[in-house]
C-alpha cells in the first residue's frame, strides 16, 4: 500500500478537511491518503509573499516526510523545484497536474481563480510550463480563502465558469484553488463541460507515480 502524503501550505483546518472531502473517490484504491496543512503558514496563499513564505517550510516538511509520493496543494505550486530537490520521492504541484489532466480534455481551458492577484502568477507558470497557448482565459471570483471558508460560493463560481466557456472558448474548466473542489460535481453538471478539482488530479498523479515506483532526484 502505498503511502500519499498531501500537504496544504496554508494553515487552514478548514481547507484541509474540504480537500479529504473531495477525496472521497480515492477510499479503497489501495494507497493510504493522509491530508495535513502546514502550522505557521498563512491562512490563504494569496500572494507572491505567502508563496515565498511557505517555501521554506514545505522544503522542511518533505525532508522529514514518510511517503512514497508527495502532493502540494496549492494551485501555485511553490516552491516546486526547490521542493522536488529537497526528498528522492515524487512531489505533485496540484496546478501542473490540473494543466496536464486539462490538456486531454480539451483543446483549450479556462481557470476559475480566487483573487486577480493569482492571475499573473498563474500566467508566469504557463508560460514556464509552455502551455500558455491552451489557456482560453482565467477569471477571478473575488474572494479571499477565508471568505470562500465562510460563505457557499456557488453562485460566483458558476457566473465566472460560464463566461469562461461562452465568452473564451474553454473546453475544460480548472478550479484555481484546493479549497473550490466541493463545487466540482455541481458545476461540471452545470456546464456541460469537463470542471477539473486540482487536489483530485494531483492525487491521481501521485498514486500513479507511486505505484510504479517513480523516484525523484537520485542522492
């Protein structure tokens, strides 16, 4: 059995229990999943700051680690290769592995993000990733992770989702935030289109990787 770490970099219980919620689907896949978040962090990584801020502490917390594969559960994937670096054991970015799910769905896609702050951010990564020509748009709800913990955020998903697909053309939806996965079922009826949770499609990954016995970086 294998063992799947996944780590929420802010410090929000409320984000962490929403993301075991989504996993649901993975109970019986034969992998042991275990949720945690990171203590001392923000409680919503929300800017370039919060990014640079949790860095450190995701490298500290896969250096004392026991998994056989490691998922990052914020939609901005920091810290990425400095975290890949730092443990010999697969480390998923939740945003890279919505990109990849994305692109077999669709020809182009579209990102449902928190704040306009996200989107430049979100931009930079495609360009690095090379798949900022699939992007049909990425559109802001507004809200700050502690406002989408305390209030039903449905109707401003589904407003921003639609015009993602009427007004830009996507074919398939990423929401840009591990704690928007529990709108993923009604919204994907909603709209007729594929809607991708992040935190689904970066645990998939890993339990693939880890199955197969993918290692990271040789010591």
């Amino acid at each position: 059995m294998a063992q799947i770490l996944v780590i929420n970099p802010n410090s929000s219980k409320a984000v962490t229990r929403s993301m075991e919620a989504c996993l649901k689907p993975f109970e019986g896949n034969g992998h042991e999943i275990h949720c945690t978040e990171l203590e001392g962090a923000p409680t919503g990584i929300e800017t370039d700051a919060h990014v640079a801020e949790v860095v450190p502490l995701l490298i500290e917390a896969v250096q004392t680690a026991r998994a056989d594969a490691i998922v990052i559960a914020c939609f901005s994937d920091p810290g990425i290769a400095a975290v890949r670096a730092a443990t010999n054991v697969p480390v998923v970015g939740i945003a890279e592995a919505a990109y990849l799910t994305a692109l077999g769905l669709g020809q182009r896609f579209g990102i449902v993000s928190m704040g306009p702050s996200s989107i430049g951010r979100h931009r930079r990564y495609l360009e690095a990733l090379q798949l900022d020509r699939r992007l049909a748009g990425d559109r802001s709800i507004d809200m700050t992770v502690a406002e989408l913990i305390a209030q039903d955020a449905v109707m401003p998903v589904t407003r921003i989702s639609s015009v993602l697909r009427d007004e830009d053309g996507a074919e398939a939806v990423i929401l840009g935030c591990a704690g928007l996965g529990t709108y993923r079922e009604a919204l994907q009826t909603a709209l007729g289109l594929p809607v991708i949770d992040p935190v689904q499609a970066g645990v998939a990954l890993a339990c693939m990787q880890a199955e197969l016995g993918y290692r990271g970086r040789v010591s």
